[in-house]
C-alpha cells in the first residue's frame, strides 16, 4: 500500500571507504544518516528508520548559495538540509538546479569538512550515493 524506499546498491570497498569518509569529515553531522519516525497507530510507520541522509533542519549555506528570497523564517542564505536518499537518481543538484555535478555541489556548501578532501576523496563520497538509487 506504501512505496518503498529506494534499495541501495550492494556494499562495496569503495562505497565502504566513501561511508567512513562521509562520517569522518562531518557530513553526517547535518546529513544524518537515518533518523526514526515517531509513535503512529499505523504499523507501517511506528517507529521505523528512515535513511534520508538529512537532519531536516536549516543552516546558513553562505552567500555562495543564497537565493536571497525569505521563506517564513528562513533567510535567503538559510536551507532546510537535503534529503540525500535518491541521490544517484538526481540530475540537477542543490536548491536551485545549478548543477549536474555531485563534487560541484559538495564543494559549493560552506563547511569546515570539505575543505579537506580532494578529487579522489570526494569521488569516493560520491559513490555512496549513487549506490543509493
């Protein structure tokens, strides 16, 4: 009566290495992995995981990514944080569509921890998500 949730691709070294590296450098932090629902009367939501690779809440993105349109208390700098499940089935990245390109839009959020990676570490990053359909 639901949909499911996308299946993720089989674990592999790469993806494995990715993971460690999404957590280590503070991803995780905003992009939680899974959060769980709350109580319901309905089995099929009672307190279930729900891998969204997202904290739902907003945070300044900097002036790089602001839009400048207020959205109820959100500045133009301010976003929800994106729900990354799916991702590999994106084709246009961030709020506003810009780019196509995983690193791109990685690299365009103002964060201490991707800062710190260069293009083979991101790749490995990258491919957790496309692995997760």
């Amino acid at each position: 009566r639901f949909l499911a949730p996308p299946t993720p691709t089989a674990e592999t070294p790469s993806i494995s290495n990715g993971r460690s590296l999404f957590n280590k450098i503070g991803c995780a932090l905003c992009h939680t992995p899974s959060l769980a629902t709350g109580k319901s009367s309905n089995a099929a939501f009672d307190q279930k995981p729900v891998n969204l690779f997202s904290d739902l809440l907003l945070h300044n993105m900097g002036p790089g990514l602001a839009d400048n349109i207020l959205q109820g208390n959100a500045r133009g700098d301010e976003f929800r944080t994106a729900p990354l499940w799916g991702l590999g089935q994106r084709k246009f990245l961030l709020h506003d569509g810009r780019t196509t390109d995983l690193r791109e839009a990685i690299m365009a959020h103002r964060s201490f921890g991707n800062l710190q990676f260069g293009p083979s570490e991101a790749n490995l990053v990258t491919e957790i998500f496309d692995a997760l359909g």
